[in-house]
C-alpha cells in the first residue's frame, strides 16, 4: 500500500495505549484524525453495524454467546473485505474519501 495512512477514530480508550502509540511513531506515513466526542453520524463503523444488522446478521438467532460472536465476526469480516460496502458506510456520513494519486 502507498501514500498515506489514516485512521479515523472516536474516543475509544483503546486508540490511547501504548502500543498504538508505538505503531504510529514507528510508521510515519501513518496519521490519525480525531471524530469528536460523540459523533455517531460522522462514524463510518456506526453505519457498519446498522449493515450487519440488517444484512449480515438478518434472521440470525444465536443458540449461544459463542454463536453470537462467531457469525458476528463473519459478518464484520465480510463487510470489511468489500469496498463497495465500506464506501458505501463512508458515503453515508460527511467523511469524504479523497483518492491520492
């Protein structure tokens, strides 16, 4: 992958750790943008769950928690692996993707 790298991230306190402060230090093409405080309409990953919620997990009934989390994780990582749905989540807020050339 070329050109820079940037993640957009809410407050969550798992984007404060050590360890991701480490990564970025050690890849400077990487940069963070900060959403505010509580945004969920700016939020990409909010229009993934609405998604899955109506897609990948519709009709879904869970014998278990460990059922839950399996086919939760299926759903998320098939959403993920297809551009035209994380566009789509993108275009749904006021984020706007700007291709590099």
């Amino acid at each position: 992958m070329r050109g820079e790298i940037v993640f957009i991230w809410d407050g969550w306190s798992a984007h404060k750790g050590s360890e991701v402060r480490a990564l970025l230090k050690d890849n400077p093409r990487a940069s963070v943008r900060l959403l505010p405080v509580y945004a969920p309409e700016l939020n990409p990953v909010e229009e993934v769950w609405c998604h899955n919620k109506q897609v990948g997990l519709r009709g879904f009934v869970a014998e278990d928690t460990d059922d839950l989390y399996l086919e939760t994780r299926a759903a998320l990582r098939q959403a993920a692996d297809s551009q035209q749905v994380v566009r789509g989540c993108v275009k749904d807020t006021p984020l706007r993707i700007v291709e590099s050339t």
